[in-house]
C-alpha cells in the first residue's frame, strides 16, 4: 500500500504533480533496473549524488555511480527481478521528498527470495525531480 505523507508548509505548489513525479523516478529506476540499462539508471541522479549501496558501498557523484552500476547491473536479471514501490513520501520542502521505496527480490520462478528498504532523497531541479542522496538497505531478517 502506498502511504504518501506531506506537512503543512512543506507542500509544494503543486503536491500532485510532485508526487506523480516522484512515483515516475522509482518507476523509471524499476525499468532500468529490470532492462539492465547503465544509462538510464545513472541519469535519474544529480550530477553531484550520493548513492550507498546494499553492501554498504558509498558512491559519491554521478560517475562513481555510473562506473559502479555498469560493474553490477549488466546480468543482474540471470537470476531474478526486482520490483520497487513508493510506500511513504515526505516533503522537507517543497523541492525536497524523503521516499520510502519498498523493493522486493523475486527468483525466475516468481518465487520471492528478499526484500529492501531504500531511502531516496530526491531533489527538484529546473522542474525534474532526481535522485540526490540514497541509501539501499537490504531487510535482513533476525
């Protein structure tokens, strides 16, 4: 279920436009991911982005993440897919959204394997909303 918060104040000017934009980001790095697409993944980031990995990796800029991601991503569906949805939005200002993303892990089966937790920290710029500080958590399960 998808669970979008806002604060008074804090909403932008247009809060649907803003929140179908950011659902846009997540289902565009969905489709990235799934096409194993290096390009498509890294320009949906801020030219000066931090991005740590599920491993704890921390990559910081555009290029470190483009050179890391054509490293894993080429291949990544052989044994799986992943599937990613927005489950809470909060806007810090009008241009700044902290998103909750659940991702889950699926086998070639269809059979689910893991689940995540990322956070993206995403920014407006010049009307485009991109992903600017981002953390994948892996759900460990203890």
């Amino acid at each position: 279920m998808t669970i979008e918060t806002t604060q008074s104040g804090h909403r932008p000017a247009d809060t649907d436009s803003a929140i179908a934009a950011v659902h846009a980001v997540v289902a565009a790095v969905a489709r990235a991911q799934a096409d194993e697409d290096v390009d498509a993944f890294t320009a949906l980031f801020r030219d000066d982005a931090v991005w740590t990995t599920g491993h704890g990796k921390r990559l910081y800029g555009r290029s470190a993440i483009a050179e890391f991601t054509a490293q894993v991503l080429p291949g990544a569906t052989a044994h799986g897919h992943a599937t990613y949805e927005v489950e809470h939005i909060l806007f810090l200002r009008p241009d700044v959204a902290a998103v909750k993303v659940r991702q889950r892990y699926f086998d070639t089966t269809g059979a689910l394997t893991g689940e995540g937790t990322p956070m993206y920290v995403m920014t407006e710029e010049d009307g485009r909303w991109v992903l600017t500080a981002n953390q994948n958590t892996p759900i460990v399960e203890g």
